[in-house]
C-alpha cells in the first residue's frame, strides 16, 4: 500500500490546507513587494542612521528631536550639493560644447594624439560627434526634466521611507525588546549578542564607506585643482558618489574624469591624474579598507564580488550598495546556525560553554574545608 493510500481524510485535508496557506502566502509577498522593499530601505537607513542619533540624544534632547536634527543636516546636505554642483555644471558644459572644437584643434596639436589620430582615426570620430553635441544637450534636458517628473512621482515613497525609519528610530528599543521577548528568556541573550553584531556591522560599514567617499573625493578635488582641470568640485562630487560603490565605483568614475583630462591639458594632466588614481585605488584597497573595515566587516572578497553581483541584479545600484552589510549579516548569521564547517565556534569549545552553562544552573558546589579543619572529627 503506498504513502498516499494510508492517508486519512483528515490528513489529506491538512496537507492541503497547508500547501494553499503555503500558495496564499507566497502570493501575498508577491503582491507586496514592494511594501518589503520600502520596510527594508527603512530597516537599513535606520540602522546606518542609529549611531548619529545615539550620539545626538546622550544629553537631554529628546530622541525625536536627535531624528529630526539628523533629518536636516541630510536634507541640508543634499541641497547643499545641488547648489554646490549644477551651476557650475549648466555653465562649464555650454562653455564645453563652444569650446569643443578648439580643444580638439589642441589635441590636434600634440605628437603623441597625432600618431593615434592617423592610426585610429580619433579626431574625426571626435568632431563628428562634436557636431552633434548642441542636439543631444537638447535630448539630455529633455530627459533630465522626464527624470524630474518622475522623481516627483516618487515623493511618497521617499516620504514613507522617511516615516517608517522615523518611528524606528524613535521606537528601536522597545521593538529590539518585543524581538527578544518573543525568543524566551532562555535565548534572549544569544540573540542579543548576535543582532548587536549585526547592528554594528552594518553601522560600520555605512559610516567606513562615506569616510572612504570623502577621502576619494578630497584626494581628487586636490588633483584636479593643482592640474588646473575644469569642473573642479562636480567631478569631487561625482567621484564621492561613485565612491559608494564596492570594487568597481571608484573605478569608472577614475575613467570618467581621465576623459574630461583629455580635454584639457593632454597629456601632462591625464598622465598625472593616471599615477594618482592608480596609487590612491593602492592604499585605498591596502590600508584604508583594512582599517576601516577591520572591526566592523569581514568578509572575503569571493563573497563581496558575488554579494554584489546578485545584488546588483536585482535591486540595481541600491542593492550593490547593501550587498555587503548584507552578506555580512549572512556570514554572523551562519557562524552561529550554520553548518559545522561555517561556525565560529568549534565543536569543543560549544561542549565546554553548554557544561559550564548547566554547572551554573545546577545547584552550587560546597564550598572546600577551611584551613586547619580537614583532621577536626565530627561533633
């Protein structure tokens, strides 16, 4: 008699019941998806923003108060780049597309552009498409204002993210207690220790990552002045940005700004910013990661790749940005739960600390003899 024919009506109703709660559930994340996107955004800015708050209220502002002071030195900020970055950048790119054609006369010019130019073609492909810039300043405004209409129609998603981080902030504790409750008194310390690590994980991580921005983009605006390159602070900015981005950020915006060089003073200042960017990219992945990241996250640099890739691939930007806190998240969690091999703690030690564990429970010991008492006969 098979498996199926022993099963009771009762049984087969259960495992029904069971596989459509299973369907309804799934069905349900799927239509939620984007909810769990926004509740996860907010879960991570409120821990990247929990430090900055903790520090605020340790005297007597109150923690709503640390939020909103958090809330808008951000929004100060981000401002403060938009005034910082677009006037320069609206004024230097008209003076880029009048210009363009005499810093290609320049390139012309040089020996080293010329032997390229008659082996590739360079300066032809270039005018080309110098011809056609004034068309496509118009295509990229036009995008640009389709990009700010969407971006108002994503203002209350921006605005949800806000809130719910807002009253996570305001209400962690008590939250990070309810979590705890619901484990039992038993396990309520493990899983502190544990969400602690991961809270300081992703915190330091955050607060590494910007620290790293900042150098880059310092280190690059110092660079760009002394060469003499236009566009000075956007491209710092821009840097900053890109920066943020693990492994391959730096990088691409390191190429961007080698052909804005090229425009400019070819080959002394692209040749220069070349040696910086190569020695900076150095010290950045050999000292200052190793640094920042020490006490924070470590993780290997297989599973940051692959962390990002899927990250990448299904969140964009946003989730090459959380893949590693993530991944590292991941890694505290299978040191702990995780097969054998991935534990943190070896077989013996656990044995150890559970005996210990149970000695503590157990009742205690009597204490030894006093001195002078081990030959005294019983009364």
């Amino acid at each position: 008699m098979s498996v199926w024919e022993q099963l009771t009506t009762r049984q087969l109703a259960r495992l029904l019941g069971t596989l459509l709660l299973f369907l309804a559930l799934l069905y349900v994340l799927y239509v939620a998806r984007n909810v769990i996107l926004l509740l996860g955004i907010s879960l991570f800015l409120a821990v990247a923003l929990g430090p900055a708050v903790d520090l605020l209220t340790r005297g007597p502002l109150p923690r709503a108060a640390g939020i909103l002071v958090v809330y808008v030195l951000i929004i100060a900020a981000v401002v403060g780049v938009g005034l910082l970055v677009i006037p320069p950048v609206v004024v230097q790119v008209e003076a880029l597309a009048t210009d363009l054609p005499e810093y290609l006369e320049d390139l012309r010019r040089s020996a080293t552009f010329r032997e390229l130019d008659e082996r590739y073609g360079l300066i032809e492909q270039l005018q080309r498409q110098a011809s056609t810039l004034p068309q496509r300043l118009g295509e990229a405004a036009g995008a640009l204002q389709a990009v700010t209409f969407g971006a108002f129609t994503t203002i209350f998603e921006l605005l949800t993210v806000l809130t719910i981080t807002f009253f996570l902030l305001l209400d962690e504790r008590r939250i990070f207690g309810l979590g705890l409750a619901m484990v039992g008194p038993q396990r309520a310390p493990r899983y502190r220790e544990i969400s602690l690590r991961i809270y300081r994980s992703t915190a330091g991580y955050v607060a590494g990552a910007l620290t790293i921005a900042a150098i880059n983009a310092s280190v690059t605006f110092i660079t760009l002045t002394i060469l003499g390159v236009p566009f000075a602070v956007p491209l710092s900015v821009m840097m900053f940005f890109f920066g943020l981005i693990p492994l391959v950020g730096a990088t691409i915006g390191g190429a961007l700004i080698l052909l804005v060089t090229l425009f400019t003073n070819f080959p002394t200042a692209t040749l220069v910013y070349l040696v910086v960017l190569v020695v900076y990219q150095q010290v950045e992945n050999n000292v200052l990661q190793p640094f920042v990241y020490r006490r924070t996250v470590n993780v290997p640099p297989l599973v940051v790749i692959l962390a990002i890739l899927v990250g990448s691939a299904a969140l964009g930007v946003l989730g090459a940005l959380v893949a590693i806190p993530v991944a590292a998240a991941v890694q505290i969690l299978l040191g702990e739960y995780g097969p054998q091999p991935l534990r943190a703690t070896p077989p013996a030690e656990e044995e150890e600390e559970e005996d210990e564990d149970e000695e503590e429970e157990g009742e205690p010991e009597s204490p030894p003899p006093a001195a002078g008492t081990e030959s005294l006969p019983p009364r």
